[in-house]
C-alpha cells in the first residue's frame, strides 16, 4: 500500500478529531493481510557488504524488508491490531571461512524398505554436499554420525563405535528382499535373532555382533574427515587403499558372509546390474569412486529411530575442548538427515543400561508392573518378557511423545550460545507420523522445526520429488552456511489519541510465528493442557519480548522488538509480529469517524545492518534510524451522553486538551455536557478535580470544584461550563479531570496544562518626592523571569543632586501583577 495520505474530514476544532493528531487520513483499505493493500512497505533498502564483489566491498539492494499495517475494530471500546513483518538481508563472506559440520544421518530399515532409494540418495546427497564445501573451503571438516536405535560413534582412529549386544534388536540382515540391505558396501550377513529369555537372546546375538564387527564401514574413518584424507593438493583422488586391505584381508577369509551384497561385484571388478545400479554412489557405477564415495557407501542400517542418540553424540563431540575450529555459531553445524519420526528415547534413570553376555530377564524387567523398562530405551509395555518387545512392536503413544520431545531437549542444548553453540539443521526425506498414534505428519514436522535453529532450516525432500529432490534440497539447505543473513532491528512506537480515547491497562499482547513456527514472549509460561486455545504441541520458541503495561506511558505504546527475522534467521526466513491492545472512550469520544491515534506520532522505527569486515560475521548498524508510519485506524463511538473539557489562554479560544502556558497567567477553562438523545437528560454531579493524574485520583480528590448538581441538559443540546486559574510559580503540570455522574456510571474527560516559565517587563520611576514629578526619564526593564521578585536596592541610582529618600514597595512581585516600582528623591 502507498502512503495516500489525505486531509481528514473530520479533524479540527469543532470537528470530530482534535486538530493536532495528525491532521490526514491513510485509512486501510482492506482486512486481508493477503492483500498488499494491507501493509505499508518500506521500499528500497541499501547496505553495504564487505565480502560482495570477492571482498572488495560494494552496495546491496533489497525491496520490501518490513511490512506494518494497523487496524482497530469495536465502537467506545476497541480493540487495536499492529502488524509487523520482517524479512531478512544476506551478506557475503570473503574469502569463505571454513566449517565444522556433523551429518547425524538416519539409517534405519525404512529408508531402504519396498525398494526405497531414499538410502542411496540421501548418501549420494551427503557425497555431493561435502564436495561443494569443500570446493568452498577445503579446511571444513566433516564429521558423520550414524544412528537408529542408538547412535553408531565415529571413532578418531577410525571405525564406528556401537553397543552391538545392547542394540542388536530386530537386525533383519539379508542380502536379498525389499530392503535392498546389500547396497551398503561390505555389510556382512546376519540373521534375524530370536529367543524365548535375555541369556538365550545374548547367546544366539554375541555371534552375529563378532559378525557386523567385521564388516567394510568399521574399517573408515568418519570422524573429522579432512580434504586433505580424500584429495591430494592438487585435488587428484587419492587411492582407496582401506578398500583393497579390506578385500584382501577379510573379505576373502569368507566371501560368503557377503553373499548378494553390492563387494561381490566390486571384489570381482565386474559391473553393477542395472538392478543395483540405482543404489550405488553414481549412476554410472563404483570404478572411480574416491575414498569419500566408498565411506559413505560402506555406511551401515539399523532398526529403529532414536534422534535423541544421534544429537547427543553431535552435542558431545561439539562440547570436547579442541573438536572444532572455532567459537562462532554461525561456522559450527549439525545436520540432521531423517525419513522418520523419532519412536526411542534414552530412559534418563538408566542412561548407561545395556544388554549385555551376562544379562538376565530381571536385568531388565521394571520394578513396577507397566512402569518403564530399565533397558537404556524407554520401553514401556506389559508384554510378559522383554524379547516379545524388542522382537516385534510399534511404540506406544507415551513413547513417541517423550521421543520427539527428548530430540528437542538435546537440540535445545546443541542450539544454545551458552552450551553446544551450534547451528542446526534437518533435512526430512518424506517424513510421516506413526498411525495410529498422538500425531499427525504436520505435528511431526513442526516438531522438527523446532528442532532446527529456525523453522526454515528444516527442508522437506521427497525421493522422487521433481521440486524437491534429496540431493537438490541437501544442497539448498547447506547454502545457508555459507551466506550471512542479517535483519532488521525495529521498534514500535504506538501514540494513543489521548484526547478520545485511553488504554485499558493489562491489555496489552504480543504474539508472532517464524517460519511458520508459533512463538511466545520470553518469560511466558509453556501451555501444556491440549485443551488450551493457543496450545501447540510444540513448545514455542521464547523469541518475543516481554510487554506489559510498562511499556505504555503516557498514552505512548513502545516496544523494542530488536533483530526482526530473530536471529538466527536464514534467506527464507520471515517473521510476524502482532501487537494488540483494548482502548476505551473517554468521555469526549462522539463521532463515527475517530482516530485511535496521532497520526503523525505512530509508526516503526528502524535500522539497517552493514557488513564491514568481509570475513567474519560481525553486522553493523551505525546508519541513521529510518520511520515508517501506520495507517489511521478509525472506529465509530456514538453514545448517548459526553464530557468534553478544553482550556485556552482566553475566554474566546478554549479549545485545547493541553496547553503551554507561562507562569504567572490565567487559564480558562471550558467543560461540555452533551446531550445526544430524543430526550431531557439529567445528571447528579458535574465536578472538576484539579491536580489529578487519573480518574481514581478525580473520584477521591478532596479538592473538587463542583461545576452542577442535578444538572439537566435538553435533548440533543450541550450546556457549558467556564472558569478559570492563574497560575504561579509553584506549578509545573497541573492535570485535570470534569467528571460527570450520569444513570448508567461516570464519563470523564481531561486537559492538562505545562506551566513555562514566563517573562515580564517592568518600569522604574525616579520622582521628586516633594512634587511627585519625574526628575528623570523612566526605566524600562524587559525579558525578566515573571517569578522574579524585584528588590529596590537593585533598582535605586545616583543621579547628580538628588538624594534617594525611599520608595513605593520594598519589592516588586512581578507574578502578583507589580510592574512600577516608584523610587522618591530630594534635593541635597
């Protein structure tokens, strides 16, 4: 929307609007935030960015960075509406900074099941991504953390760490079916374990974790992977030498282990089936795959999704002294890569609870019947023995609310400045939610974007998504860090129009959402009753600031909203602000055309960052402040009795709600009572209360001046009401309330007046005292404080003959209206 701002029609004195709020209409054409004509934009913004133009420096151009719109709905009582939407600015890096990143990739059975590539895509998509930051900067840093039912450990002498008898649950290793298990390079086959009792289970499962010990991925490195373990300097690959010691050492010991996975072929140097080709790391085959390509490929699955591992072992690794390159948030990342809602969680009583060679069933069974397993999972069921659960079951409700739940608390720690001090991340490959079960797939991926740093920093991927590819959007997603975003920092200044209306205290809300994600102020409480109006089942990030009535004086409304999209924010991000708040009439309010607010005195201010240093991620915002004005919202109030009350400095023009007026002068006053119906009205009490600030203040006032009583106004008519004050040198604001008592409660209206100090002149007049005629030419004295006393010594003179004999006052008090000073003299 323009700002078209035109003369309002009904503004001025005698009109339905006091003449000095504003004096124009910019009235909101409509009430559908869809509509560009609901918000007033601020148009073109320039920064300057340090690492534009490969670090030279240079000017950056943006449309339409904030947006604000204001309305009000209701009558006498109103209810008023700002809008506040902000998006960001993005930055360049020069020369771009090196990264540490840990990928927690999802590897349970549901990425391959049915024939699924999602498996092999989101590996593929891992392979291109760390190639693009490193074509970036080659001293990021890769780190990669596996996890299903617990999280698989990367190693710093390579390999993957894994409780195999703890976690050996459900492992449906087999080389041929739907789940295409044999994609993952050198994983050796298993079977399925099944028993009747925890010694048996442990029995049959040591041997098959003696197995999966053995197979390709525990053999590489995936912790801390640098350029320099993949590529030469001159970026030729190096060769695969753990593949080759691999082949020659374990794998031909017993070639049978392997039998249908995808190192037959590669141990035989034959090609890939068309069948298998679509699993591997390149659609042309495995022949120069580099060491990355194999690693990854090599990466195993397990049964199960437990997020909350996978980000504790990202947490752990980013809380050890040394593991990363630096301090700053915005260079420290954790990517979440999943297809799944979390459905385990660590049980926090028995946190380090693991199966293991001696366990037996009361190892594991809970101390109370249907209370939660001591296992390290929750589990939490009545089944008679544990092997029936780990064997064969969906998780209950309770568990998947504390899985999802506890994958928050962790991301929580991992987000926070003071704690992990990381970014983070998700890519959600065609996620779901469990059916039947406590969610739906929109809760499940709000969940999740509260996990993120920032609701935009999850993406959604689909396998064979032509918008949304997994590769595609894994790119996209990690493009985020490597631009810098900056926002806007925006305060809102709200004047009430005073005269006709006033804020109805305790009223005053704040509410907004990010990225789609709902937000709360920073010391509102979590709703956690889903019967609740504002409940969500997330919990809202406290990105809002505090406001109450402390932040309204005077009738002004201010509230700092800071850096708005709230950091941290990323390219897409974009935030809504609402303010709300009630206003009542007071009891001059009478028109169907009334502003809420001084117009010219209601609007955002603002400040845009630079970026001054090309290679860190420090913004700047020294640029002057920039305004942009609120519409006028307008609201109706027709009722059937008013009190009005004006003062002016003359009995002529009494028309102001609040005045400067020297010290020292008179101030006349004028109160109205009108009558706006059919009929004669009467009313018990008309009274002015000088001196007080609020209307409780008027009604106990001990110093009322009673105007009327039993007071009777005809129908459709007005009786006025006149007196005056004068000031003295003792006041400073004097308030005023005319209260009138009618049949229904109390109207009120108020003026004030600002006593300045003021100035007077003075005359001195030099007399025979004898003859009383001037011996010389009278003095003039002008521009002196009217609350100045006059002395006469400061005004008695020699003049050559004459003898000073006395005067006519010993002072002048020039507030009391003293402004001739007689000096009498004599001959000598």
């Amino acid at each position: 929307m323009s700002e078209n701002k035109i003369p309002c029609p009904f503004q001025g004195p005698g009109q339905q609007n006091p003449e000095f709020i504003g004096g124009y209409d910019m009235i909101r054409p409509t009430d559908d935030p869809r509509e560009s004509d609901y918000w007033i934009s601020s148009g073109e913004t320039v920064v300057y960015d340090a690492g534009e133009n490969m670090g030279s420096g240079g000017n950056l151009h943006f449309s339409d960075r904030l947006r604000i719109s204001k309305g009000a709905v209701g009558g006498c009582t109103g209810t008023v509406t700002l809008d506040i939407e902000g998006n960001p600015l993005m930055y360049s890096y020069y020369p771009p900074h090196s990264l540490d990143i840990i990928f927690v990739l999802d590897v349970t059975a549901s990425m391959m099941s049915g024939g699924s590539r999602k498996m092999a895509l989101a590996k593929r998509a891992l392979i291109q991504t760390i190639e693009m930051l490193w074509q970036k900067n080659r001293e990021t840093v890769i780190t990669i953390i596996p996890f299903a039912r617990d999280a698989y450990i990367p190693q710093p002498e390579g390999g993957l760490s894994y409780n195999y008898l703890g976690t050996l649950f459900t492992w449906r290793r087999s080389t041929t079916g739907g789940n295409m298990i044999g994609q993952i390079l050198g994983y050796r086959n298993g079977s399925y374990v099944s028993a009747t009792d925890i010694p048996a289970y442990m029995q049959s499962s040591g041997p098959i974790a003696a197995s999966a010990e053995l197979s390709l991925y525990n053999y590489y490195n995936y912790y801390k992977i640098r350029y320099s373990d993949i590529y030469n300097a001159d970026g030729s690959p190096k060769p695969d030498t753990v593949l080759e010691d691999y082949l020659a050492s374990v794998y031909a010991q017993d070639p049978q282990a392997y039998t249908g996975n995808f190192i037959e072929a590669v141990a035989d140097n034959r090609e890939l089936t068309p069948a298998q080709l679509p699993y591997s790391m390149h659609d042309n085959g495995y022949q120069n795959n580099t060491i990355l390509d194999n690693l990854i490929w090599a990466i195993p699955y397990g049964e199960d999704t437990n997020t909350e591992a996978g980000l504790m072992e990202a947490y752990n690794f980013f809380k050890t002294p040394g593991f990363a390159q630096s301090e700053d948030i915005l260079r420290r990342a954790v990517i979440l890569i999943t297809d799944g809602q979390a459905n385990r969680s660590v049980n926090p009583a028995y946190s380090q609870i693991y199966a293991q060679p001696d366990s037996v069933d009361s190892d594991f069974f809970p101390d109370i019947p249907g209370g939660p397993w001591r296992y390290f999972m929750y589990l939490q069921q009545t089944l008679p023995n544990l092997i029936s659960e780990i064997g064969n079951r969906s998780a209950t409700y309770d568990e998947l609310i504390l899985a999802l739940q506890r994958a928050w608390q962790i991301s929580e720690k991992l987000k926070d400045s003071k704690d992990g001090n990381t970014s983070v991340f998700v890519l959600g490959i065609e996620i779901g939610a469990q059916t039947p079960g406590p969610y739906t797939k929109e809760d499940v991926l709000d969940i999740m974007r509260t996990i993120a740093t920032t609701g935009s920093y999850l993406h959604e991927a689909a396998e064979n998504g032509s918008e949304n590819p997994i590769i595609e959007e894994l790119e996209r997603l990690v493009k985020n860090l490597l631009v810098l975003t900056g926002s806007l920092r925006v305060t809102i200044t709200d004047t009430i129009n005073t005269a006709l209306f006033d804020y109805v205290p305790g009223s005053l809300r704040i509410s907004g959402t990010q990225d789609g994600i709902k937000l709360k102020s920073k010391s509102a409480p979590d709703i956690t009753d889903p019967s609740a109006p504002d409940y969500t089942v997330y919990q809202k990030p406290a990105l809002l600031p505090d406001v109450s009535d402390g932040n309204v004086a005077g009738g002004v409304i201010t509230v700092d909203l800071g850096a708005v999209p709230f950091p941290i924010a990323s390219s897409d991000s974009q935030a809504k602000v609402r303010l709300m708040y009630e206003i009542k009439g007071k009891g001059s309010a009478y028109g169907t055309h009334l502003h809420t607010d001084n117009d010219g005195e209601t609007y955002a201010s603002y400040s845009e960052p630079s970026h001054l240093t090309a290679d860190n991620s420090d913004l700047t915002y020294s640029d002057p402040l920039r305004s942009l004005y609120f519409q006028t919202p307008v609201v109706s109030c027709c009722p059937a009795y008013t009190v009005e009350k004006f003062v002016g400095i003359s009995p002529e023009n009494t028309k102001y709600k609040s005045l400067k007026i020297p010290a020292c002068q008179t101030a006349f006053y004028r109160v109205a009572v009108g009558n706006h119906t059919d009929s004669e009205a009467a009313f018990p009490l008309l009274y002015e209360a000088a001196g007080a600030a609020t209307l409780e203040e008027a009604i106990h006032s001990t110093d009322r001046r009673i105007l009327a009583e039993n007071l009777t106004v005809p129908a459709n008519s007005v009786r006025e009401f006149t007196f005056q004050y004068k000031t003295d040198c003792c006041d400073h604001i004097i308030p005023d309330f005319a209260v009138l008592e009618t049949p229904s409660g109390l109207l009120y209206d108020n003026a004030s007046i600002e006593v300045q100090d003021g100035f007077a002149s003075y005359v001195i007049q030099y007399l025979n005292r004898r003859t009383g005629r001037r011996i010389c030419p009278d003095k003039l004295v002008e521009n002196v404080s009217a609350c100045t006393k006059i002395p006469v010594c400061r005004c008695v003179r020699r003049i050559p003959c004459w003898r000073y004999v006395g005067a006519s006052a010993c002072c002048l008090d020039l507030c009391k209206g003293d402004n001739v000073l007689k000096l009498y003299y004599v001959h000598r």
